[in-house]
C-alpha cells in the first residue's frame, strides 16, 4: 500500500513537471498586416531566420490564425472534414515542446528542452527557427484510418499550414511548409501512437 501511494506521488510529481499550461494573450484582430491579396502576392519559402525568439503576441496570432477557436460554438480558423479537429499543433522551441490548445487558446507544456533537431531532420536551416509548428494528424480523433479518411486528414493538415504560410506572408514572419522530419523521433518523444502522424512543419522567425 505504502509502495502504491509513493509510486502514485512520483507519477503525480512526474507528469506536474510537464504539464504547465499558459494562456497566451488574446489574438490582435488590429495586428498589422497585409490585405490577403498582397499576402498571396508575397508568399513564398524562405529558409533562413534571425535568431530573435518570437513576442507572445506574434505567436499567439499565428497559433489562432493556424487553427484558433474563431466562433462561440468551437469552430475553427481552419475548416475539418466533419468538424473533426483532428490536427494537433506543436510549437517547439528552445525552451521546450508545448501542444496549442485552440479552445482556450492555450499552450501547455508536454517535453522539456531544445528538440527542434528532430523536427529539422536533414535540413540543419530549419535549427535556427526560434520556433518550428509541427502538425500531427490524430486518426484516433478523426475516427477512421482507411484511404479517404488520410486523404481528408492530409487536406486538413494542409489547411492549418497554408493558414500558417499566409498569416507569415501577410505579417512579414519568414516561414517554410516542409515535410521533413524525424517523425519517428518526434512521436517518441511525445509518447505518439501510429495513429498520431506529423505530417507537415513549419519553421518560423523574423527575417534575417
Ligand atoms: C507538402 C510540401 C512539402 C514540402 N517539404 C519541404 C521540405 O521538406 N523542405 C523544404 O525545404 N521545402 C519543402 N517544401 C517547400 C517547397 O520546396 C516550396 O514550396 C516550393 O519549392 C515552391 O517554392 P515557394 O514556396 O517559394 O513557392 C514543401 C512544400 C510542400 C507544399
């Protein structure tokens, strides 16, 4: 019995020390931008960022203009096949790995340190982000895993990042779509299944 409560106080202890969870300040709907036209007028890949880490309010914009709650009844910034919500969006950073919670606009805190090596994988440029968005697809939440059902999930995965790609373009943010990475090592790291699949990243700074 002794055992048992000391192994539950560990555990307790052990899952407290990462689940910090932090509101981020409300999006800015006066945030500077481009009109949509000039943003798809300007986007494009780029691959090298300035090492200064990104405000709190520019990444809380691009985080709710990724997939933030837009309407009272839960929706999304980003449309789902069905409303499914199935993309899970990760912000690593050099301080550590935190999922966005679109609900309550919140990030909390799931593995500690620097690990955007393996969202970099061969591409040693994607490093030097100060943070990379890794989208996961999570097959479980959608429901299915058969053909179409990874065909709406990628299309889904694609949304979020095009969101990311034109909010960048139209905020003047430096940002790359790219689907490599060390997916292996990303879902060992966070405790992943095979149905929770990264997918897509985007690295992302200020401009060099
Ligand atoms: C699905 C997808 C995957 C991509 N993967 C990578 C990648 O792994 N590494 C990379 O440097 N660029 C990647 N890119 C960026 C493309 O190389 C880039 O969009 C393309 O060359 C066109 O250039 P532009 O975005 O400036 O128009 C990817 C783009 C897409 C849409």
């Amino acid at each position: 019995m002794k055992k048992f409560a000391l192994l539950t106080v560990t555990l307790l202890m052990g899952t407290s020390c990462f689940a910090q969870t932090k509101n981020l300040p409300e999006p800015n709907m006066q945030h500077k931008t481009l009109s949509v036209m000039e943003a798809y007028q300007q986007r494009k890949s780029v691959r090298e960022y300035s090492a200064q880490p990104l405000s709190e309010q520019d990444l809380s914009d691009l985080l709710w203009a990724a997939q933030g709650k837009n309407r009272a009844d839960g929706h999304l910034t980003a449309p789902t096949a069905m409303n499914r919500q199935e993309i899970r969006l990760y912000v690593f950073s050099e301080q550590g790995v935190s999922l966005y919670d679109p609900q309550t606009h919140s990030l909390t805190q799931v593995a500690a340190g620097d690990h955007r090596d393996i969202v970099a994988g061969r591409q040693d440029f994607a490093k030097s982000a100060p943070v990379s968005l890794v989208m996961v697809a999570d097959m479980d939440k959608f429901g299915s895993n058969n053909q179409h059902a990874q065909w709406m999930v990628s299309v889904d995965t694609g949304i979020v990042c095009e969101n990311i790609n034109l909010f960048c373009s139209a905020a003047g943010l430096c940002t790359v779509p790219r689907g490599t990475m060390d997916a292996k090592a990303i879902q060992s790291l966070l405790g992943l299944t095979d149905n929770q699949i990264p997918l897509i990243n985007n690295p992302v700074g200020y401009s060099k």
